[in-house]
C-alpha cells in the first residue's frame, strides 16, 4: 500500500474560543463555558475553558461550582452559557474550507475532522506542510479560529501529533520519524486507552509507548482481549490502516434531559427514555433519515460521563425499533451501575436519507 498522507485539525479550546471571538474583551480573562442543568443556580458542568482558566486547574467536565472556587480570587473570571447554534455556525464555515482542500473529508465532531490529502500533494510531506499552513491561514481569515494540526500516514498518529503543540500547533510526523515521536510518549496519548488500562500497565511497571512494544502480541492478547490486544500491540508501532472516510455531516441527532431525581432505577429511567425516543424519533421522521447507530448516554451523580451505543445490521427509521434498542442498552448499562445518574440521553447516528417516496410507509 502506497504511503498516505493524513491530517488531523482540531480547533483550539474550541467553545471558550468562539466566545472570545465574539467578545474580544474576554481575550485577557478566564472564561469557562458551562452547561447549566436544569436544576438551576450553579449547578452543572464545565464544557470548556479557555488556557488561561486551566492555568488555575479548570478542567473540561467538572462541576461548575468546583471551577468557581479554583478561580475565587480571580475576580475578572468569566462563565459564560453554552451557545450551541453558534459553535456550530463557526464549525461549518471552518469545515468548509477544509472540505475544500481534502480529497477525502471526514467529520469527527464540531471541533475536529480528518483529511486525506494525499493524491493533491502527490505524497509529499514537505507540500503536505505548506497547505496545512495554507488550511490555517484561511481558517484565520474567515472566522479568525485557531486549530492545530497532526500530519502523518495514517488517522491514529495525526491524532496524537495535532494534540501534540496546542494551541496553534503543526506537528508532521513523517514515516521515519513514527518511532522518535512515539516512544517517549505516556500510553495515555493513544486514543482509546483511558485511565484503567493505563493503571493495569503501570502495574506492570510500563508507562511509554516505548515501554509498551516489550508485551507481545499474545500476552496481550490474553491481558485485554484479542480485540484491544492486537489494537494497543499495532497502535504503539504506530500502524493503523483505518481508512479516512466521507461521512454525512456532523449530524446526529439526540436529546438529553436532567431527571427530576437521581436514580439507577430501571422503571424511573426507561420511562424517561421512553419519552426522549419519541422526541429523537421525530426529528429523525422530520428529517426524512434513517439511522444505523443507537445509543444511550449517562450523566452520573458525579457528573463523569457512560455511554452505552450499538450498531444495527440495517438502517432504521422505526420508533419501535429504537426503543427496543435503547431498553437492551438501558438493562445492559445497569449491570455493574454503582453511581445514581443525573441526566439521561438518547441518540441516533450514521444516518442516512429515505430514498424513494414508495419505501416511507414501510420504514416509519
Ligand atoms: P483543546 O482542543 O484541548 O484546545 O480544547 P477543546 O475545548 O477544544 O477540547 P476538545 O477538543 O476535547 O473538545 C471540543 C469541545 O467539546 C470543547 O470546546 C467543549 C466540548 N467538550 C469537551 N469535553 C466536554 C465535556 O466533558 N463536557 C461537555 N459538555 N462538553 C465538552
Ligand atoms: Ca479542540
Ligand atoms: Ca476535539
């Protein structure tokens, strides 16, 4: 296989940023954007912060009132509500100009996407970094957003590499350089290995990248299963051959409320989700989509995130369906549930359109 050339954009703190693009004053200030509940006063979470609010250790999903006291003495400090509709009308115009310079465009979420740019720059990493510069100019230019970028042969290392000099970043990790950029690395940068697996490995004594290619493939394999085994034993040499695919735009659709009460109890819950499906199916129906993916989503009583989704083997459209679905996730979910759980979400992804006017009666 030919060596492909990759990027990773993500923009930088990307709701605080959009913020202070609309307010310039906020520019030399902390500010925190905050997802108020429903609940009122100061309850709910930090969506994001800006850099000068982490310097005071605020941190994306913390609690709101812990965020106020680790900036108590700084008087200027701001919280701001999210503002959605606008993060999205910035994200668009950004993506655009993205889209534009990709062969192949693949939205991730508002604030990320990967390109394949490989035929255009005719696989030269060095043209490759010039129409990086290019991308971030123009993105500058039309919404005056910051991003940084990864670049390199495939989706895995772009993603560790864009994270790799925020804010404003370019990081190109050549083939040859794969090695060098990754061994020093903490396990922790590899996406998907999350703190518990990062804990069975510092067990063993093992904390870089580096560390990591001494486990063999069968040890483990038997450590975490054949699937996350053979996926650490190739993400630590850097190999991942996962394709950079066109995907239909941003768009999923859910729906999230915050439950009257805390609770892990299976009748109070689903008798919610019950509710959100018909909501989340309405859109679906009004959007003339259909769906493959479902999945619930869990805010617990400590404000950490569960979420619980599964693929279906044909697209749907059908509301019986989707609660079917979201019930087996719901009973699946509170198994081993310890927390109680604050908010509770439904949604639907890969979507994809109802073709053909005679086929809609049979899918709704
Ligand atoms: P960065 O990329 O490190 O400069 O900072 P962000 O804020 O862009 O972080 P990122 O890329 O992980 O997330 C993009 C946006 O997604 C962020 O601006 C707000 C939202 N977000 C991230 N984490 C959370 C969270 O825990 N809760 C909520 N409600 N929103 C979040
Ligand atoms: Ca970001
Ligand atoms: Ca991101």
């Amino acid at each position: 296989m030919e060596t492909r050339i990759v990027f990773h954009i993500d923009f930088d703190y990307f709701y605080a940023q959009c913020e202070e693009i609309r307010t310039p004053e906020l520019k030399s200030k902390p500010v925190c954007v905050c997802v108020f509940s429903d609940r009122g006063g100061d309850s709910g979470a930090i969506a994001t912060a800006n850099y000068t609010a982490r310097k005071y250790g605020v941190k994306s999903g913390m609690p709101i009132m812990f965020a106020k006291k680790r900036l108590e003495e700084k008087k200027d400090a701001v919280f701001l509500p999210v503002d959605f509709d606008y993060y999205i009308e910035m994200s668009e115009k950004a993506m655009e100009i993205m889209k534009k310079n990709a062969d192949v465009f693949e939205y991730v979420g508002k604030d990320e996407a990967y390109l394949d740019v490989t035929k255009r720059v005719e696989g030269n990493f060095q043209k490759a970094s010039h129409l990086a510069q290019q991308i971030k100019n123009s993105i500058r230019e039309k919404t005056k957003l910051s991003c940084s970028i990864g670049i390199s042969p495939n989706k895995l290392i772009s993603k560790i590499a864009s994270d790799f000099q925020k804010p404003d970043g370019l990081t190109i990790v050549s083939p040859e350089k794969v090695d060098i950029f990754l061994e020093p690395l903490t396990i922790r940068k590899i996406p998907g290995i999350g703190k518990k697996t990062e804990n069975r490995f510092s067990e063993m004594n093992l904390k870089t990248i580096e560390d990591l290619k001494k486990m063999d493939i069968f040890t483990l394999n038997k450590e975490f299963g054949r699937k996350s085994g053979t996926f650490i034993y190739n993400a630590v040499r850097g190999i991942d051959n996962e394709p950079v695919k066109e995907k239909e735009d941003s768009i999923q659709y859910s729906k999230i409320v915050t439950l009257k009460k805390d609770s892990k109890e299976y009748q109070f819950l689903s008798e919610n989700l019950i509710e959100l499906c018909k909501e989340v199916h309405d859109v679906v129906k009004k959007n003339n989509r259909m769906f493959k993916s479902i999945g619930i989503h869990f805010v617990q009583s400590d404000l950490s995130n569960k979420s619980k989704s599964r693929m279906l083997r044909n697209p749907t459209a059908n509301l019986e369906e989707l609660q079917k679905n979201v019930d087996q996730l719901l009973k699946e979910a509170l198994e081993n549930q310890t927390l109680t759980i604050r908010r509770l979400g439904v949604k639907v992804t890969e979507l994809s359109e109802v073709k053909g006017q005679s086929d809609i009666t049979s899918y709704f």
